[in-house]
C-alpha cells in the first residue's frame, strides 16, 4: 500500500464525461489499497473566462477580489469530482485551500507556499476517505483566498506530496510521459522511463510544457518523486502502480536505475524547442571591455527579455559577433 497524490489538469477535467473517467482512474488506485488524494485544475478554458469577468468588471482590479473569482474555478471542479467518486460508491470529500489549511506567502495573484497543515487530511485518507484537493489555490495571513499564479495547480499536487510525504506524485496529462522531443513534430521521439529533477527543470525552463518550471523546482527541494502520464487512458490501461510514464527522480536513484540495468544513461536526455524566439546577429561589434554592455543596456532599460547569448570568436581586426535571442513578439522593439 502506498500513498499517492494525482493531479489531473484542466483538459482531464473539461466536462463530466472526462471528470468520471478521471473518477475511474482515482478509484481504482483507491482499490488497490492506497491512500489517495487527488489535485484537480479548474476546466480548459474556465480560468481565461474568469479573468475576463474580472477585466470586464474593473480594469484596475482588485487583486485581492480577483483571486476569489479565478479560484472558482478549481472549487467546482473539486466539487464535481467528489461527488462522481461518491456516485461510483467510493468515499470521498473536498479539501478547499482555506480548510486544509494552505498557508502562503506573498501577493495575491502570485502567491507561494509557505506550509501545509495536513494533519487533517492525512487522517482522513488513513480512514479510507479519497481527498480532493483545488490546485492553484491557498489562503494569506489574513485568511482571505490567494492563488499561486497560471500553472498553480502542478505546485500544489508537488506541495501535498511533500506535506504528507507522499510515496510519489502522479501528474496525469494529455501526453503519456516526457519524450526525447515533440512526438507531434519528430516521429522518432522515443518515451523516457525516468529523468532526473536536474534534466526536467532544465528542459522545462526552454519550452517543454509536460510540466510547471515551478512545480519541478520545489520536487527537487523536497525529493517528492514525480511520474508523468496520460489520462486519457482506455479501461484496460496498465495501472500507474506499474510505471507507465515517465518517473522524475534524483541523481542518486537514476544511478541506481542505470546500474540496475532497468535504463540506459543517455548523454542528451531530450531537445525542446520554443517557436516564438527570434535570433539576432549583431556583426564587426568592437571586442572590447564594455561593448557588449552597450548593446544589452537600452534591451533592458525597454524591458526586452533576452535569453540566450553567444559572443563568437574574435576577428582580426579586434572585432567580433555577438548572437542573442528575445521573443518574437518584441523582435521590432529590439531591432529599434
């Protein structure tokens, strides 16, 4: 027996038809004994919809008031969830944010988590009660709801993991694991079984999007092992105990799974690509001190983010090349 935290994303829970598939799933961990909680996203699209309303009502929103209108959107799907597990004859109840309780710090709309009282919970899954959590949300100091920013909800599921020292984290997506690159876009991308927390942050930070930068950062902190799969699985799928996924770890478990003979160590573990970054190349740059700073100085001063920098060999005649790249969107502002 184990205990486990699942996190299904916003395009699992998009309708009641995906909500009792995801159900299913959650029950029949729950039936080979685990102890389960589960972190659920608002519906694809509903957090969009519900910032909108926020814009429409005041330009010059509260942030405060903002976060209790997009924090809805987890509570009802929250909601939804338990009630189709109590459908299906499991015991189950919802967790909001504010009861748990999920301290956090910082402002609203951004917030980051502090510490989570998860004595409450923890007994209630030790009774056999399946526990469904909001993503994405907490409460400050003053008790009033915050929430941890886009991409919230893969912080939290990491944070419950750590607080209840979860055996792993089961991140269930619309992709079935972390590949070598996009299966869409290269045919011969191949699955990984594991990558290292190193490897995924890595890879996350350049535009892979399986999971949140933020969420990977804390699971490297508090050594909450990750697994990323697919839930959009058929009945007969392989059950998540067996490793189906991909499982993010530490160095010292990836040696021993190499040393096992259970993978093979790979020299690059996988490429992301980003489409919305643009190249400049600057020529004849005098290879000088302080040159290269005359030309990031008026970048910064107009706020464009610059990613990646390479200064090239040196000409002859003390000159060299200098290649950066910034965001597509600001590439007119750049080059002015």
């Amino acid at each position: 027996m184990a205990r486990i935290v699942m996190k299904f994303g916003g395009t699992s829970m998009a309708g009641t038809e995906r909500i009792r598939r995801v159900a299913n799933i959650v029950r029949k961990q729950a039936a080979r004994g685990h102890e389960v909680a589960v972190v659920v996203s608002a519906m694809a699209g509903e957090t969009d919809r519900l910032v909108n309303f926020c814009r429409e009502a005041n330009a010059l929103y509260d942030p405060a008031e903002y976060d209790v209108v997009v924090a809805s959107g987890e509570q009802v799907t929250s909601g939804l969830l338990a009630l189709t597990l109590q459908s299906l004859g499991c015991k189950a109840r919802s967790w909001l944010g504010w009861q748990l309780p999920i301290r956090t710090i910082e402002a609203h709309a951004k917030a980051r988590i502090e510490e989570i009282d998860a004595q409450a919970l923890v007994a209630s899954m030790q009774a056999g009660e399946i526990a469904v959590i909001p993503g994405f949300q907490g409460c400050g100091s003053d008790g009033r709801v915050t929430t941890l920013g886009r991409g919230g909800s893969d912080t939290s599921a990491v944070a419950v993991a750590a607080a209840i020292k979860a055996d792993r984290c089961d991140i269930y997506t619309d992709v079935d694991g972390v590949y070598t690159t996009d299966p869409r876009i290269v045919a011969k991308a191949r699955k990984q079984k594991a990558v290292t927390y190193e490897e995924m942050l890595e890879l996350a930070s350049v535009g892979a999007k399986v999971l949140q930068t933020r969420s990977v950062g804390l699971a490297m902190k508090e050594g909450v092992r990750v697994q990323v799969l697919s839930s959009f699985v058929g009945e007969d799928a392989v059950p998540a105990d067996e490793h189906p996924g991909t499982m993010i770890v530490s160095e010292e478990e990836m040696n021993e799974l190499v040393e096992k003979g259970d993978m093979e160590r790979q020299h690059v573990t996988g490429i992301a690509h980003d489409k919305n970054e643009a190249k400049v190349i600057l020529t004849r740059v005098p290879d000088k001190p302080g040159a290269v700073a005359h030309i990031f100085e008026p970048l910064a001063a107009a706020s464009i983010n610059v990613d990646m920098i390479i200064q090239n060999v040196g000409r002859d005649k003390g000159e060299t090349d200098v290649t950066f790249t910034v965001p597509q969107a600001d590439l007119a502002r750049a080059q002015a």
